[in-house]
C-alpha cells in the first residue's frame, strides 16, 4: 500500500488516493476519464475525487489532510518546502502558459504589455501570471499597476477573447 493512502471502505478494501482537483480544466477531464474508465480499479486503487472552484480551496484540502493530493504547481510545492512543510511533487505538465495577442495587436514584447488589458487564466496565485510578472519585474515593470489585469477561468477568458 502507498504511505499516506487509506484504505477503501468497498467490499474490494483496494487503497483508496483522494485527490482535491479544479471541478474544470485539463486536470479534471484526465481524473474523471480515469474514474470512467475503470483505470484506477484495473490498477489496484480507488481514485476519489473531491472537486474545487479555486486553487486555494485545493491547497487547502492537501494541507488540511482532508485529501491524499492535490493538482498544484512547482512553484507552491517549492514554497511549501521553503517553509519547511515538504510535500512529494510529481510533475503534471511542461507546459506553463502561453501569452497569446492578436498578430495586429503590436505586442512583441513584454514592455509591450504595460498599459494593457490582460485576462490571466486562473488567479493571482497561478504560475502563468506569476512569471509573467517575475519576467517584467526584472526588466523594471509592475504589470499589476500598469495594466489592466483581470483573472478568470480558461473558459470565462475564451469566451471575453
């Protein structure tokens, strides 16, 4: 059995993995595909999925204990760690986010940003608009008071583009 999984209360007593995730997103889609799909059975476990509206709300729930995991970023577990509260960080994707304007826009680079409006997939806490914002700092630009940022989720963004 994994360290720190119980296990199930079914009649198959199979470990049981509950993961806090975005009850939206790319996550969410592949978590739930697994439950459809019978894979965490036909692989010895129980996935139980406890969905959230905010990544907060997800951090929460691995930090309180209520759940085995949670989808979060390098950068939070990082953080954790940091603090001394380590937790085990497998990575999910290597794809970190994506500045996407129109080609007659005349954005070519991130000073180009200042001045802007600027709709951020997730929080102020995602890792997208956190290195956005490392990127601009460094070269003397406070995006947060020079544009007009507004955060939502992917399918709000979509739907605004």
């Amino acid at each position: 059995m994994l360290p720190g999984v119980a296990r199930a209360s079914d009649k198959t007593s199979v470990p049981a993995l509950s993961v806090s995730v975005l009850q939206f997103g790319t996550a969410h889609w592949e978590l739930d595909h697994i439950l459809h799909r019978g894979l965490d059975r036909k692989n010895g476990y129980q996935l139980d999925l406890t969905l959230v509206a905010n990544l907060p709300a997800s951090r929460l729930a691995v930090t309180s204990g209520s759940v085995n995991g949670a989808v979060a970023d390098l950068l939070w577990a990082q953080a954790r760690f940091e603090d001394g509260a380590p937790y085990f960080y497998v990575p999910f994707s290597s794809q970190i986010g994506d500045i996407v304007v129109a080609e007659s826009s005349g954005i070519r680079a991130v000073a180009d940003l200042a001045g802007k409006r600027i709709g951020v997939a997730g929080g102020p806490d995602s890792k997208g608009w956190i290195l956005l914002e490392k990127v601009a700092y460094q070269q003397g630009i406070d995006l947060a008071e020079s544009a007009d940022v507004q955060f939502a989720a992917p399918p709000l963004l979509s739907q605004a583009l």
